[in-house]
C-alpha cells in the first residue's frame, strides 16, 4: 500500500508546480461607422467610434489618464494614438473598404481622440 502512496505521490506532485496560463484577456467593442459625406454625396471619410468594455476602458484609464480626471485631455489622446497605431497598423487599422471589388489597401487614421463617458 506504501508503494502505491509513493508512486502515486510522484505522478500527482508535479501537477501541483502546475501554473495557470497567461494570456491575453479578450477585449469587447461596439462599434459604429458613419459615412461622411461632401456636398456633391461623395464619401470622403469615415468617422468610426469604438466602445470598450468596462474592464479595459477601465485599463486604458489608468495608463493614459495622468491627471485622474476620468478622461482623456488632448495630450493624453495623443498619447494614446502614438502607443497603439504602431501595433494596430500591420493589421489595417481594423478598417478594410472595397469600392467595386477594389480593395481601398491602407487608410491611415486622422483626428483621433478618446474620451471617457459615465467615468
């Protein structure tokens, strides 16, 4: 019986040096686009909004927010933009548009600024 303890100790031991593994969380985003428009009816641009999920709207506060206001002023948008455009940009920005089967290729973001409602 002592043998069976001592083997099955040695199998099971190793499962407690056992770690969770680290990962990136999941971030949640709702999304809108809407079309803008020249006074001819061209499109000339897209004003996208990106609503984060509390949890990282959350993180996001605490790295960007330097004063503790519970919004971002200019500098800390900018701030922001200049931290995660070099990261998104391999990945089209999220914003891929095809115009009669045309893919548009890259389009870079302009006029960026992030701001914080309800905290």
């Amino acid at each position: 019986m002592r043998a069976l303890a001592f083997i099955a100790a040695l199998f099971l031991c190793p499962l407690g040096l056992l770690r969770p593994a680290l990962a990136h969380p999941h971030v949640f985003i709702d999304n809108t686009v809407d079309f803008v428009f020249d006074g001819g009816g061209k499109i000339t641009g897209l004003r996208m909004t990106w609503v984060f999920d509390d949890v990282f709207s959350d993180e996001l506060l605490g790295d960007f927010d330097a004063n503790h206001d519970k919004d971002f002023d200019a500098a800390e948008s900018r701030k922001i933009a200049a931290t995660i455009w070099p990261n998104m940009k391999p990945f089209h920005y999220f914003t891929y548009v095809w115009v009669d089967k045309k893919d548009l290729g890259l389009i870079l973001p302009s006029d960026f600024k992030a701001s914080a409602a309800k905290g």
